[in-house]
C-alpha cells in the first residue's frame, strides 16, 4: 500500500486533532523545520566516532520527533500529553552539556565547523535547531499556542550540538578550527601556495 494519501495535492495538509491548513502556513513551517533539524541531526550521528554521541544524538532526535507532532496539534486542541515537552527534557539536555564540557571543554573563541565528518554534520544539525527554533518563534508570535518549555529545549539543544561536536572531534582526534588565525602571515602563505 502507498504512502500517500493524495490529499495534500492541492497544496494543503490536514493537522492533528481536525482541519487543513496550507503547507506554506507557519505551523507546518515550524514542524517542517524541527523535521529537517532531525534529519541533520541523523546524518550527524551516522557519522559519529563515539557511542555516546550516537546516544545523545538518539535522545534528542526522539524528543524533536515528539515536538513535531506537539507544533501539528489543531490551536484549538489540546496537546496530548505524551507530545508536551517538559521542564525536565530541558534539564536531560542541560546534564548533557555538562557531562560533554567536562570531557571536552568548549573552546574560548569561535570555531569553524568541519573538524571532522561526524562534528561537520553535528554542527549542521546544531544551525538547524536553531532555525527550526527561530520558525517555532515565529509560529508563537502569530498567536499559536507554544508551550515556553518548547522554545527552552530547542534553545537549549542546539548549545549541546555544540558542545557534542566538540566532544565528537575530540573523539575523532582531531583539533577545532579556530575562526582567526592567530598568525596572520601563516593564512597569507597557505593561500599563496
């Protein structure tokens, strides 16, 4: 049996609890991007070296996929509440990023992302958090109801992408790119060769 239902042919999708909207709508916008977030954060931990950045990488993945179904909820239903975020998701991530900076202390300046595959793809997912974030903010300032631990984990997820990614080029053996070179005549050879 396909997949497909036909029914958003015409441009629009059905939401959770009744109803159709157009799939240009900020609700879908906003769990679009939470689902792209997702996607990247898989591809992220394909790519690991490490069990427990795959580990990681698993728990937010499963609390992203449940925000999806939170943000497809009809304004006029009530959430279910096994799809709410909750006060504790946002203290799971904020344990992991402490485990994480204590094994890999986040650096003191900014960084290019790429020091590795795995922390390249993490880094990805880490940008696309925050866009999904920044669509979710969106969709609360058009007068959907967001629930505020919604907005704090996004939030806070993308700030332990970061710190994983670090841990995650750690575990590669590999050394984070700083943004400047603190030797500029050094930048100026490599280019000239």
């Amino acid at each position: 049996m396909p997949h497909y239902t036909r029914s958003g042919d015409d441009g629009s999708t059905t939401l959770w609890g009744g109803g159709r909207i157009p799939k240009d709508h900020p609700q879908p916008e906003a769990y679009g991007a939470i689902d792209e977030a997702s996607a990247a954060l898989g591809l992220g931990r394909a790519l690991s070296t490490d069990p427990r950045t795959r580990e990681i990488a698993i728990g937010i993945q499963r609390r992203l996929y449940l925000i999806m179904a939170e943000l497809a909820v009809a304004p006029d239903k009530p959430v279910p509440d096994d799809f709410a975020t909750s006060a504790e998701d946002v203290e799971e991530l904020e344990a992991w990023a402490s485990e994480l900076e204590s094994l890999a202390p986040p650096p003191q300046e900014f960084v290019l992302p790429g020091g590795s595959p795995g922390s390249a793809a993490l880094d990805l997912a880490r940008t696309t958090i925050r866009r999904a974030e920044r669509e979710v903010v969106r969709l609360r300032g058009h007068g959907h109801p967001v629930d505020e631990e919604t907005v704090r984990y996004l939030n806070r997820a993308s700030s332990v992408l970061f710190d994983l990614a670090r841990y995650e080029e750690q575990q590669a053996g590999v050394e984070a790119i700083r943004s400047r070179d603190s030797n500029p005549s050094s930048a100026a050879r490599a280019a000239a060769q």
